[in-house]
C-alpha cells in the first residue's frame, strides 16, 4: 500500500512543485499520478528494471513506479 498520495493531500504540497523538465514543472501530486501509470503498466512486482531513460520526468516515474511495486531498480546512462 502506498500512502504517498493521502499524506502529500494531507500536508498541503500536493500542487507544490516537485519536479522542473525544462520549462515544465510537475507538482507532487502529478508525479505521484505518473508513477502510478508507471507501476501499473511497466513491471511486476518483485521485478529487476533497468532504467535507459533520458533525464526528465519520465525517468523519475518510472523509478518510483518500480519502487511502488517493490522491484529493484537501477538506472543505465
């Protein structure tokens, strides 16, 4: 289970960024929201996921969706 969305509405930085990608920024809540999709679609749990990504917010998904489902992970430049 994981509570990061409950306590990022209950301590208020849910629409605070957390995150710049050029000009872009992502707020907490959003990247929670991407690392879900992540999780649900990249790996099983228990997985080993090597991450070949370019820097920005893909990246970061995709680290903590792989850490949602308790896989090990690493990244790959």
């Amino acid at each position: 289970m994981n509570v990061a969305p409950e306590l990022a509405k209950a301590g208020g930085w849910q629409d605070r960024i957390a995150y710049l990608d050029g000009d872009r920024g992502y707020s907490h809540g959003e990247v929670h929201h991407l690392a879900g999709q992540a999780a649900a679609g990249l790996v099983r749990e228990g997985d080993r996921v090597v991450l070949a990504l370019p820097d920005g917010v893909g990246v970061v998904a995709a680290f903590l969706g792989a850490a949602r489902r308790g896989s090990g992970e690493g990244p790959c430049r």
